[in-house]
C-alpha cells in the first residue's frame, strides 16, 4: 500500500515495521502485539508525566479550587494559585485572575470575613486577607488587620480549612488545630482572639467550620462536633468537641462533609447525601425532632461531592454532573429549589457565599452567581445566572490529563 512492498513474516519472526512478534499459534501472537504496544504506550505516558507535562495529580492534595465570600481560588496542574475577585478585602479588584504564589497543592477561601489559605508543595500554611480575629499574625492594630501578601503561619500540614473567621488546619500526623476567633467554634476555651494555634483533637481525617459551629470526622469514622448546637438533644453550646451519635446512617462511612449556618451535611461512600440541623426557612430552629439526626434527602444519590453556599448547596455527581439545592437566595436565581445546572464534565466544586466555581476535566473553570467584585473571572463584574467560562491564561488549560491516558491504558494491559 502506498507503493511500499508488505514484507512477509515466517512464524516467530520479528517484522520492524509492525512491532509484532508472530507465534506458530496466531493467537497468542495477537495477545503478545497487544501487551507490547500497550507497553510502549505506558512508558511514554510515563516519560510525559516524568517531564512535568500538564497534569492532575493522582494524590490526595486537597482543594484545588474555592470560593469565599467574594474571591475566588484556583490551584493549576502546575501549582501556580490564582485568584480573583476581592483578592484584597476590597482593595484589590480583580476580574480576571491573577497570580499569588507558587508550589501550591490546595487551598480554603473564608465565606465569612475575607481571608484566605493555601498550603504549599512542602506542607507549609499561608494565610492572607482580613486579619481582625488573628487569624494569620497577631492583631495589634491598624497595621496588621489586614495583610496583603501571603504570609507563612505553620509548618507539615495536610489541608487547611478557612471558616468564617476561625482557621482549622489538619497536620500530617492527623492531629487537628485551630486559631482565630474565640469561643465555641475554635473548639478551645480560651475566650479571645488568638493567633496561636491550639491543638484541638487526634486522628482526624476531614474537618468543616462555619459561622454557627464545627464538624469533623477522625479516622475512626466518628462524628464529632461543637459551637451552637440549637437543634440536637445536647446542651445549646458546646467549647469542646462532643461526640454525636450517627446510627441513622447504619455504618455507612462518611466520605464527605460540610456545613453551613445551623446545618449539616454528609456523603456516605454508597452516594447517599444526609442532612441534619435548622430550617433554612427560619433560620436556627429545629424543623422536627428527626432532624436531631441525620435524614436522607430523598431524590438525591450517587453524589461525590458537597459544597454549601449561603442560602444553597451546591452538589457534584459521579457521573460530573452538578445540581443545586435551594432553600433561598441562590447564585442561580431561576432555578427552582433542586435541579441539574448546565454544566457537565465536572471534577470538583466550591461554593462562596452567593457564587460558585466549577473545574472541568478538560481543564476549564466555570462560575456563576454574584459578580460584584469580579469573583466570576470572566473580565466583567455582571451578574450570571448561566456558568460562565473564567479567563484563564490559555498555557494552564490541558485537554486531556496523562493520568486519563494512563488509566486507560493500564487497563488494557491488565485486561
């Protein structure tokens, strides 16, 4: 073909032009083809990840991607972190993305008083923004309430988790810390701001904090929690991490969770989401006595992710589809209480106050909701009801990820 002689091959040959090596038995040959090429194909899927090509990484890194209050995150496969938005509790607007930092692995936008947290490569925490509470130096006034640049505030940690004005950071050894403002939802009894990180629990595995109080889940399975507790059958207050009975989800272990202002929410590993707490109705109050425990939110499964919003949860699918869950105000103001959002594709969520984000698997941003301080990246501070593609420099978007490739190829050879 192509004015090229085809070459015969005698069994158990080699032919150069095909990379195939023939047996007596056909078959086996075939099965052997198949190996080799799949082979050649995992190496240099290998060399391309050896080379540092665009990639995600297949370890656990946290957060790539939050919202806050009004400022947005962004970690890319090169662990450049972007942000835009109020990048500067006001003054700092930016409608496009800009570059913070380098070495990044995951980052915590506060949806409370505008700060934020990203932690590094080599597992330090860095903290900037609004710094009333003490929540990345000491606050000893006008000077130092707030910072404009990432400032470094501790040292081997995990993921960082951004509440509403109280940071909580999970270290390698699993042990839990908080600092910021006091009182019942740092989990401590000091009653004042603090800058010092307090050792607050061991054996953690995920932790969330809101306004109202905070969650966390040690290694174990177990649920623990403590702030404002104005729902369930314990004391209204909790200082302290209190343990809370989760038999409504019949051993299910817990792969998610989050929360929200008098709520709480939970991923079990079957997709299952449950909620427990207020009534976003009439905020802080007790819808039913079986909301002291957590109830199934019927209609809803095969979910991998949560992400609350203000007065909305925003919901990701394992099939990458995302829904939204209404009990107010939303980003998106036409959609009703629960319902598909036109986006498909999606790797992970995050929800700010009154705005989200969502990465792609090809690599794009998307968002939607408030825009005032240009927290959509799209070069604009208008409203968007419908997700909008936020402006990324065009070297960070990859197409495919070599880790797709990889997995697909691994299979074959498996197989």
């Amino acid at each position: 073909m192509y004015g090229k002689k085809r070459t015969r091959v005698k069994p158990g040959h080699y032919n150069p032009d095909s990379l195939t090596v023939f047996s007596n038995t056909g078959i086996k040959g075939a099965a052997m083809s198949s190996r080799r090429t799949s082979l050649i194909s995992f190496l240099l899927i290998a060399f391309i990840l050896i080379a540092g090509k665009p990639a995600i990484a297949n370890e656990p890194l946290g957060k790539r991607l939050s919202a806050g209050a009004t400022q947005s995150l962004y970690v890319d496969p090169e662990g450049q972190l972007w942000a835009w938005g109020n990048v500067t509790n006001g003054k700092t607007k930016s409608i496009k993305p800009v570059k913070i930092m380098d070495n990044v692995k995951s980052v915590s936008a506060s949806t409370g008083v505008s700060y934020s947290f990203a932690v590094k490569k080599d597992g330090s925490a860095w903290g900037w923004g609004d710094n009333t509470f003490g929540q990345i130096r000491p606050n000893t006034g006008s000077s130092t309430a707030y910072i404009n640049k990432p400032v470094k505030v501790m040292d081997n940690v995990r993921i960082v988790e951004s509440g509403h004005a109280t940071v909580f950071a999970i270290k390698n050894d699993h042990t839990l810390w908080g600092w910021g403002a006091p009182g019942r939802r740092r989990g401590d009894i000091i009653h004042a701001n603090s800058s010092t990180p307090s050792r607050i629990m061991d054996n953690v595995a995920m932790a969330s904090s809101s306004i109202s109080h905070t969650i966390a889940v040690d290694e174990n399975n177990t649920f623990w929690g403590w702030g404002d507790n104005r729902c369930p059958s314990y004391p209204e207050k909790r200082h302290l991490p209190v343990k809370v009975d989760l038999d409504a989800l019949g051993g299910r272990k817990i792969t998610s969770i989050s929360n929200t202002m008098g709520q709480t929410f939970a991923v079990t590993s079957d997709g299952l989401l449950w909620q427990w707490g207020a009534d976003r109705k009439v905020h802080r109050t007790c819808l039913t006595d079986n909301m002291i425990h957590p109830v199934q939110m019927k209609g809803i499964d095969h979910v991998k992710a949560i992400a609350p919003g203000k007065d909305y949860l925003l919901i990701l699918k394992k099939d990458g589809t995302v829904w939204s869950w209404n009990w107010a105000k939303s980003p998106l103001k036409s959609i009703p209480k629960y319902r598909q959002i036109p986006l498909t594709g999606i790797i992970e969520i995050a929800a700010g106050d009154h705005h989200f984000l969502a990465l792609k698997k090809d690599g794009t941003v998307w968002a939607a909701g408030a825009n005032q301080y240009g927290q959509l990246g799209n070069n604009s501070t208008k409203y968007s009801d419908v997700p909008v593609k936020v402006e990324l420099p065009e070297q960070m978007i990859w197409h495919q990820t070599a880790l797709d490739i990889f997995a697909e190829y691994a299979g074959v050879m498996i197989d």
